[in-house]
C-alpha cells in the first residue's frame, strides 16, 4: 500500500498511476478528496497531525509528500506537516518521497543540475531547503530508512500554470496577458513526468539519500508554450503581452497570490533550464512528448449557462 499526502496535480497523478498499475493507495487528504478508482481509498485526516499520519502509514511501501498548502502559509504550514511525514516514515519503516521544486536554487546562470549550492534567497525558497536538509539527516542517521526529493520546473497542468493563465483568453479569442517575460527559454515539467519519477525513485535505493531532477520537455520560452497550447488545442494563434513589471508588484500589494509570485519572478527574468540528464542515465526515465502532455493538461471547458 502506498500512501500518498495531496490531492493536487501531482498526488492525484500519482495515485492514477499507481492505481493503474494495480498497487494499492491510501490517499491523504483535509477534505478526502481525489481521484476514484478501485484501488484509491480516500481519507480525509490532518498531514499535520503526527499520529494520525503515523498510524495511516503503517505498512505502507512508501510515503508521498505531495501536499501543497497555499503559498503565503508555507513558513507556518510546511514544518508541522514536513515533521509528520518524518515521523510517518519513521515508524513505519517506509521512505520518504518528496516532491520538490526549483525555489532551493535561486537564480541561475546555468542549466540547473543536481549538485548546484541551495542558494535560496526566497522565503519560499528557504523553507523548502530547511525541509530537505531536515530529511537527509533523518536518512543520514538512521531515523528513517531512505529519502529522495524529485525536483522539477514550473508544471505544465491545468491549474496554476501558464496553461490555466493563457485558456481563457485562447477560448474567448483575446489578447493574452503574462505576468512575465515572454521571450526567455523556460523548462516546464509536465506533472505526469513528476508523479512517474516519484513512484520510479520512491522504488529504488539508488535515489535515497540526494534530490533528483525530473526529465522535462526541452526548454520553451513562454510565447512558444503559449502558442503550441494553441496549435494542439486547435485555437488561434494569440496575441501576447507582458503585464508591466511595476503593474505586477502593484498588483501584489493587493493580491496575495500575485504577491507571491513576485517573490519568485527571477525564475522568468533569465533563461531557466532544467538539466535531468543524471535522472535520466541512472534511472532510464524521459519526458513525455511535449504536444502529449500539452493536450493532457488542456483543462475541460466549463459549462456553458442555460
């Protein structure tokens, strides 16, 4: 039985591909929600609360951190959850699977692999590396039985995304608005690549113990993810424009979602690219065809008012 912590994107994805694959999921959830499926029992419990988590997991294969709080409750919520999950894996004696993101590094220069410096200047940033330096040590000493964090880029999904900014103007036929440069090569990483890294990882000794990065499409800049969103879902090719930068920290004073993404609008202002190639040379993972994971992601329209 494999326990699962999320519902989003990437715990739902996960949990489908598990559950296909005829392995057995316990999925974690405030609400209990996720997807349905004969092999998915959804719980409704607090990640946060130790020994509930503790007891859900006994017996479990592997325990996956794919919990997303909002944004601007990271420093207040990830530490009490990042500790359960801890002690989840501690007594149950199953490792601890973790999905990570690229804030641990702060701006580059490079293409980002996984020996670069935990650079963080972010708050965001800098709660995901405590969190990870935390799990290592219990791996590294002995607290629990193995760990690995599965790194990967902005997601191509259809929610918090550039797909879910750009589809309704490609559906109303609009001028699309980023918040963003539209002209800097960016690596997006499709969320079914994470869940499949996390479950092929979560399975093998060989990723214990160090964070690996997701294999991903090749780097797009936005204006060419945009329009290939547009050529697969067979809209018109959009018009593009960039918010004005002083409008978007305007906008921030006012919207905490906006806000955040201030905070992390380095990722955009220079190329950002992913480099995977040691995931994919030790554990023989790839990408999913860009256009495939485009038309995965497309959102369902919503239904049109009587």
């Amino acid at each position: 039985m494999h326990v699962i912590v999320g519902a989003g994107a990437v715990g739902s994805s996960t949990a489908r591909q598990l559950a296909e694959a005829g392995e057995q999921v316990r999925l974690i959830t405030r609400s209990g929600s996720g997807p349905v499926h004969p092999n998915i029992e959804r719980v409704a419990a607090d990640a946060s609360d130790s020994t509930t988590l503790s007891r859900l997991s006994q017996g479990a294969v592997a325990i996956y951190n794919c919990a997303n709080p909002p944004y601007h409750t990271w420093p207040t919520d990830w530490p009490p959850m990042h500790e359960a999950m801890l002690a989840a894996a501690e007594s149950s004696g199953a490792p601890l699977v973790i999905t990570g993101n690229l804030y641990v590094y702060g701006p580059v220069d490079r293409p980002m692999t996984e020996d670069m410096p935990l650079a963080a200047p972010t708050v965001k940033g800098q709660v995901r590396v405590k969190m990870w330096q935390d799990a290592v040590e219990a791996h590294r000493t002995g607290r629990i039985s193995g760990v690995t964090e599965v790194r990967g880029s902005d997601y191509l999904s259809p929610r918090y995304s550039v797909i879910e900014m750009a589809m309704p103007g490609l559906r109303a036929n609009k001028t699309i608005w980023l918040p963003g440069p539209l002209d800097n090569p960016h690596t997006f990483t499709y969320t079914g690549d994470m869940a499949a890294a996390l479950i092929a990882l979560g399975r093998d000794p060989r990723a214990f113990g160090r964070a690996w990065h997701v294999p991903s499409p090749a780097p797009m800049t936005m204006r060419q993810a945009v329009e290939r969103l547009a050529t697969v879902g067979g809209f018109e090719l959009p018009r593009l424009r960039s918010y004005p930068k002083a409008a978007v920290r305007a906008a921030g004073l006012f919207d905490r979602r906006t806000r955040e993404f201030v905070e992390m609008s380095y990722q955009w202002e220079r190329p950002f690219v992913l480099d995977a190639s040691l995931t994919e040379a030790t554990f023989g993972l790839s990408a999913t065809d860009v256009d495939e994971a485009i038309r995965a992601s497309i959102p369902a329209a919503e239904p049109v008012a009587a």
